[in-house]
C-alpha cells in the first residue's frame, strides 16, 4: 500500500491475505483539511491488479476546542521564546520584541509582561515593547508568563550617551547657564587652559575675559562638549578724565604727554592689544599740503583729514601718546574689530594750553601787598617818632 497527501500514516502497508479471511489496516490522517490517495497493490496469480482510493479530508473543530486553545494561547507562552533587542543608549527608545514558536512556526507574541529594571510593560501586537533608560549601566529584561513567572531572561548593557551642549558665542561678563540631563562636572577651559570645573545638574559660569572656550561635560550617563568665543567691547577713556570719548568733547594739548585708559564692559583692563594712533600731520613737521600728498601715495598710513597712522600696544590697560608742541587737529584711537574684540574709533581734540596768568597774579597781589605794608611801616615810624618828641617836650627821658 502507497499512500500520499493528507494520509500520514498505514500501520501496515504490506501483508498477506488469504482466500475468505479479512485485514484490518489503521490510517492515520493529517490534522488539517486536503486531499490524498492510497494506492493498493494486489499480487494474484493471473498477475498484479491496482486500486487507488482517494480520500478528502475536511478537518473542523468543535467551537468549545477553539476557545479552549485561544485561552491557552493567551495564558500561556511558548516553550521556546527569543528576545531581540535594539538601541542600548541613554535616552534613546530600547526596543524589545518577543517570539516564539506556535505550531512550529515563530511568530510574534502580543500582551506579553516585559521587565526592564523594575517597570513592566507588555507587548503591543507586533510583539514589541519600548523602553526609554535614563542611566547608564547594566540591566536585566525579563520576559514573563501571564501569571507573573519568569520565562527568559536576558542582560543588556546601556552605554553612555553623547549630551548636545549649546552654548553659543557670548559677550564679556554674560552669565551662561546649562540644564544638563544629569549630575556631572563640567570643565571650563579658556584658550586651552582649564580655568575652574563646575559640578551639577544645572551650573552657571561667567567669563569675564575674553578667548576661546571650551566646556567638558562628563557624568556616568552622559559625555559632551562644545567650544565658544567670548567678546569685549573696548571702552576708551582719558586716566584723568570722566568724560565719553566717543566725541569731541575731550581735549588735550599740544605738548602734553597723556595716558589713556583701555577697559571692556566688565571694567576689566584691556591688554596687550594693537591699537593705531593717528596723530595730525603736524606732529610730525608736515603741512596739509605734504600731508595730502603723502596721503595719495599710501592711503593705508593716513586716517582722515590729514592725520598719520602709526601702531601701539596697550599694556595693562593703558597707553601713553606724546603730543608734540603746535600740534593742530584731532587725535584719533582706532582699535580694530576682531574676533574676539568689538572695536571703535575714539577722537580727541587737540587745542594748545590755555595762557595760566596765575603766576602773574601772584607777583601782583605780593607787590601790592608789599607796598601796603611799606606805607603802614612808614606810618607806625612816624607815630613812634611823634610820641617821641612829645615825651621829650615834657621833660622826660625815653626808656633805655
């Protein structure tokens, strides 16, 4: 006997049978609907003779069988099950899906309890569950049965994530402050060297001078860093005066030697920076008439009207300029714009010193006051000398 399709199995396929006896055969059927054939091969002694029987199959079950296997299928898990899981960073989504095997086949389990730490979530009907870590370290996910049994468990290792720190460039004495996704330190480093760390959550920091800066920020979940500049704007003022000197307000004289202050916002000194000095030509013994001729031929050299540039450096906040004698015009500043300093042009007006009569005022209140005292002198001689004679008019003998 041969058989094929849906016919699983024959207990005996090949047997003898005799005249008038009988032979009972069991077949076994696949569980599921279709079709087949069992093929008979009989040896009789006029020759070999054939029958085939075809059998269809029309597997059904009962309505109480199908509720019972849903209700298993929701209680209970597979035997075999794998967790597969993706992203293992902090602050990103984890995701876990759930398999097993059901009738030899893997397929997503739904409404199935996942632990990742100590919170549980179940499986959507994708079999796939999500998870946000907030910390980095080494985790247990555990996959239950649906009475709270443990079924698999796996380990997973969440790393540290990179932080984005915006910061941004900042002016001279202009508080940063940073919400950081956890505790930390941050370090500050200015051009290269560090300068202070800051600890916390959320830390504050101040630069009050101006350079390149960098933050290090490092804690047991998070890493980041960022770089950013930090400019001054340069204020310009005479040492002894209390005026703006952005006009023409401020005067100096001709054959002075005046110190100017250089300061940024902050009140911070400005230093070891270039600034240009222009200085009317006539400081330097040229007419208008040179000063424009020179300027045609090198204009880099002359700031307008007729004034000649030349370049100086302020050391701890101050620079000194020598105006010479019967210097006339302006004296300008002009400190340049980079990238770290705001700039500006600063002018000053050069007048020649006002005439001081107060010596002469002097001698004349001295030589008034002396001829007062002559007079009076003179007076208190005569009145002595009149006395005097008085007393001898009377006979008497002045006092040795």
């Amino acid at each position: 006997m041969d058989y094929s399709g849906v016919v699983k199995y024959i207990s005996d396929d090949d047997f003898v049978l005799l005249p008038e006896t009988s032979k009972t055969v069991e077949v076994t059927l696949e569980g599921k609907s279709g079709s087949g054939e069992i093929e008979y091969t009989f040896l009789l002694p006029d020759g070999t003779h054939k029958e085939v029987q075809n059998i269809t199959v029309d597997a059904y079950k009962p309505l109480e069988l199908e509720e019972y296997e849903k209700l298993i299928s929701e209680v209970y898990l597979p035997d075999e099950i794998t967790v597969s899981i993706q992203n293992v960073k902090v602050g990103e989504p984890l995701t876990i899906t759930v398999k097993g095997k059901v009738n030899g086949n893997e397929v997503t389990l739904k409404n199935v309890p996942v632990m990742f730490g100590d919170v549980v979530k179940f499986t959507d009907s994708s079999g796939k569950v999500t998870f946000t870590p907030n910390k980095a370290g080494t985790y247990t996910i555990t996959v239950l049965d649906r009475f709270g049994n443990k079924k698999i468990e796996k380990t997973v290792k969440i790393t540290r994530n990179e932080y984005n720190l915006i910061v941004g460039d900042k002016k001279i004495g202009e508080k940063i402050t940073i919400n950081l996704p956890d505790n930390g330190t941050v370090k500050v480093f200015k051009d290269g060297q560090l300068v202070t760390t800051l600890t916390g959550k959320t830390v504050e920091y101040t630069p009050n001078e101006v350079g390149v800066y960098k933050l290090e920020y490092d804690s047991n979940s998070y890493y980041g860093s960022t770089t950013f500049k930090v400019r001054g704007k340069v204020n310009v003022r005479l040492l002894n005066s209390e005026q703006s000197s952005n006009t023409l307000q401020n005067v100096v004289y001709a054959g002075d030697t005046v110190t100017f202050k250089f300061e940024y916002d902050n009140g911070k000194n400005v230093d070891d920076l270039n600034v240009i000095v222009a200085l009317p030509a006539t400081a330097f013994g040229f007419d208008k008439n040179m000063a424009m001729m020179m300027a045609l031929a090198d204009p880099s050299k002359f700031t307008p009207p007729f004034n000649i540039n030349t370049e100086s450096k302020v050391t701890n906040g101050m620079l000194t300029v020598a105006i010479p004698e019967d210097t006339e015009g302006i004296l300008i500043l002009k400190v340049p714009d980079t990238d770290l300093i705001e700039g500006g042009t600063y002018t000053f007006k050069i007048e020649n010193r006002p005439f001081d009569y107060t010596p002469y005022i002097i001698s004349a209140v001295f030589v008034v006051g002396f001829g007062g005292f002559a007079v009076v002198v003179v007076k208190n001689v005569g009145g002595i000398r009149d006395r005097i004679s008085s007393i001898r008019t009377r006979g008497g003998e002045p006092p040795i």
